[in-house]
C-alpha cells in the first residue's frame, strides 16, 4: 500500500509541475496549447531593426559570450588569421559569414564591425558556397538542435524572427527552451542571421541562403544561438 501510495504522489507532483510550466507559460487550456504549437515566429518589426543597428552603437550588452574558434582559418577585418585568433576579440562582438577565399578553400569572415560585413556581402559572389538556385528551396529556415539537422527543430517564416530564445518553449510538452541549443541550420531559400545574445545583441553570423550548414561547430557557432531571423530576401 505505501509503495502505491508513493507512486501516486510521484505521478501528482509531475502533473502538478507540468501544469506549473504550462501556467508560466499563458498556457491554461487545450486551445491555448493548439496555438503555441502551431505559433510562427513573430514578423521582424521596424524596432527589431533598431535594436539590430542599436546593438553596434557602442555600448555592447553586458557578459558578452567569449568567441568559439571556428574549424577552418579566420579572415578579420581582411586579414586571416589562424583560428584561435577570435580569442583576441572576446569583449567585443564579431559579425561573421562564411564563404570561401581566393584559393577556394572555406573561410570565416569576420569583422569588427557591422558595416565591414554589409560592405562583404555586397562585394561577395551571391552564392559562393551552396547550391546555385536558391529558388528551388522553401522559404522557411530550420534550426535544430543536433547535428546533421537531427533531434528537435524551429523553424522561422519569412521575415520572421525569435528575438528571444530563451522565450521560446521545446520539447514535446514545453518544459524547456531553445537557448543555446541549436548545432544545425537547413538550406533556405532565404538569408538567415543568428545571434549569440538575446534580442540580436552580441556577435553575428549571417548565413547565406541555399547552403546547408550541418555541423555549426565547424564555425564556432555551436550551442550559443539565442535569437535568429529569416530575412525572407537576399543580401
């Protein structure tokens, strides 16, 4: 009898905290939980936009996260630079994309500023690395939380943007988040950025569209995304 008794103590304490989570959450009823499953990521406003340019007006946000060494060399600012070199810049964020140098071999190209990467990307071959005809995929951006595009996913909309992933509930009952959790992002038809800090603060890294990124480790991006946003354009 006391072993049932146990038991079914156990089983109250789980319902209880689910329902505990679900109530933090706004969720109070099956139609409230209908709808956060089938939530998108809210429409990029034209505050996100300002906090995204706000983000570089000097005063970076506190406990910025130190920099990840990417697997392959590091162009900053021009200049390439072993790996490790990011070490140097942890402090201060870096706006990143990868693409692929004068030789053909595959590169990180950062920069110590956000205009150094617009003015990159507007100089950049469109599709330097990734398929030809991004026309051809889906307009949505995957985020997983493994590698190879495996385990739990997120996805975001055209012009759609988590701010906040800290915010933004995973796993099958919404117990848990997804900040700091994405290893893997899918190929889209769309330019994606992603940022280390919440509320696009913090580094950069802007991934072109049309190119599978499978493994982020491999750019230091690895476990440390806290917001993301799909363009729904092309640079």
């Amino acid at each position: 009898m006391a072993r049932t008794l146990s038991r079914e103590s156990s089983h109250e304490e789980r319902v209880a905290r689910v329902r505990e989570v679900f109530a933090e959450s706004g969720v109070n009823s099956y139609e409230q939980l209908v709808n956060r499953l089938a939530d998108d990521a809210p429409l990029l406003s034209h505050e996100d936009h300002v906090m995204m340019i706000g983000a570089t007006d000097g005063s970076p946000p506190a406990a910025l996260r130190p920099h990840q060494p990417p697997e392959m060399m590091v162009v900053i600012d021009g200049e390439t630079n072993e790996p490790e070199t990011v070490r140097e810049f942890d402090g201060q964020p870096l706006y990143s994309t990868p693409g692929v140098d004068k030789k053909g071999s595959q590169v990180l190209y950062s920069f110590t500023t956000l205009q150094g990467l617009n003015d990159h990307l507007v100089a950049a071959p469109p599709h330097d690395i990734g398929t030809s005809n991004p026309d051809s995929l889906s307009e949505l951006s995957y985020y997983y939380e493994d590698e190879d595009a495996g385990g739990d996913w997120l996805q975001n909309g055209p012009g759609r943007a988590w701010p906040d992933l800290r915010k933004v509930p995973r796993g099958f009952l919404h117990t848990q988040n997804w900040n700091d959790i994405i290893s893997s992002v899918n190929w889209c038809r769309w330019d994606v950025s992603v940022w280390d800090r919440p509320n696009y603060q913090g580094s950069q890294l802007y991934l072109r569209a049309g190119v599978t990124y499978f493994h982020l480790s491999q750019l230091g991006w690895n476990d440390c995304i806290s917001a993301t946003a799909n363009w729904g354009r092309r640079f």
